[in-house]
C-alpha cells in the first residue's frame, strides 16, 4: 500500500542561509558552506514561513515571529521509500549542526605492551610500532577535517570538522588501519577507537 503524502520539516536555525534546487542543499553559517545532493531520492524540497506559536506573545506582538522551515514531501511512497523522509531531514539536522557548531570525535590508543606512537606528516596520519611491528600504517586526512593531539589527555587525538561525513568517515579509516588479524581479537585487544563523538561542546562562559 502506498501513502499518498508523507511530510516533514526541519527548522532552519538563526544565522543560516540555506539555497535550494533541483534536489540539491546549499547550506551557509558561522563555520562555512557545505552542499549536499539528494537527487537520488524522489521528493520535493522547498522552504516554508510558518508562524513561530512559541514566541507570540503580548510583548513579540510587533516583533517578526516567522520561522524558516525545510520542507520534505513524499508523494504515494511506498515503505522503503517513507523512510527516506526521515533519513534526509537527519541528513539537513547534520549540516545545520556542521555548519553551527561543527563536528569532534575523540579516539583513543588502546594497547597491552608497544606504545602505538601516531604523528601527523604531510597531511597523512602515520601510525607506528602497532604490534611491534615496523610497517607504517599511513591514513590520509580528508578535506576539511582538523588533526589535533590531545594535551590533557594521553594517547589521544581528536577530529573536527563541519562534514560529519569527512569527518565520521576519517575516523573509520584510522580504526580500520588499525584491525587485527590472523589473531584472536579476544586477546589482541590493541588498536585504535573511538572513544566519544559528536557536535563540538559550546564553552561555557
């Protein structure tokens, strides 16, 4: 059975432009631009005005209480279909939060005797004396993603950026230099993890 409409919105935050058509999101805020194609989807994406309820208040009486809103519309969509309209408005969520406050992701050096000893050259991330062994694993950082050795906390780097994809994606490929084989993974628990992620905490003041 097909549904004949399936909708959602997303808010456009204060302080972003967003630009859209033929399926294609360019989103500009404090941190940068990102751009986001979604033309392999088949749906509709404008953006709205709709009264912002919250804030009408006596005293917001005079003030402009419009919000920006996305917009996604699925038109006689089957299941599968149904749950693309929520993946594409997390999809918006992650670049309004990119462009915000941006991405980290935290990872942390786990072994039992070889110090895994990680520097950053050239752009690359090169990892040595995993296992004892002398091969140097080498993970190039991907456009728009920021390297940075912990200074508080020991055998620890961390990640940023405004992509979660470059940046989520940068982090995989570091762990994944990292697996071992031929061994028993209950044993060999050495590596390189993912300790904590998400959206860049906002200081406190």
């Amino acid at each position: 059975m097909k549904t004949v409409l399936a909708s959602r919105t997303v808010e456009i935050p204060e302080g972003v432009e967003v630009e859209l058509g033929s399926r294609q999101m360019k989103v500009t805020g404090p941190l940068g631009t990102l751009e986001r194609d979604f033309k392999h989807v088949s749906m509709e994406l404008q953006i709205i005005t709709e009264k912002d309820e919250a804030a009408d208040t006596e005293k917001d009486e005079a003030a402009d209480t419009e919000k920006k809103l996305v917009k996604v519309d699925i038109w006689f969509a089957t299941r599968k279909q149904l749950a693309c309209v929520r993946t594409i408005c997390s999809h918006i969520e992650n670049l309004f939060v990119g462009v915000t406050r941006g991405f980290l992701y935290k990872m942390r050096f786990v072994y039992s005797h070889f110090p895994i000893n990680v520097t950053l050259t050239a752009g690359n991330v090169e990892i040595r004396n995993f296992l004892g062994e002398r091969r140097v694993r080498k993970v190039k950082l991907l456009p728009g993603v920021n390297y940075v050795r912990s200074a508080d906390v020991k055998d620890q780097i961390e990640l940023s950026g405004i992509d979660i994809a470059m940046v989520s994606l940068t982090a995989a490929q570091i762990q994944q230099a990292t697996n071992i084989r031929h061994k028993d993974l209950r044993k060999f628990l050495d590596g390189i993890y993912v300790s904590e992620k998400g959206p860049t905490p906002i200081p406190d003041e």
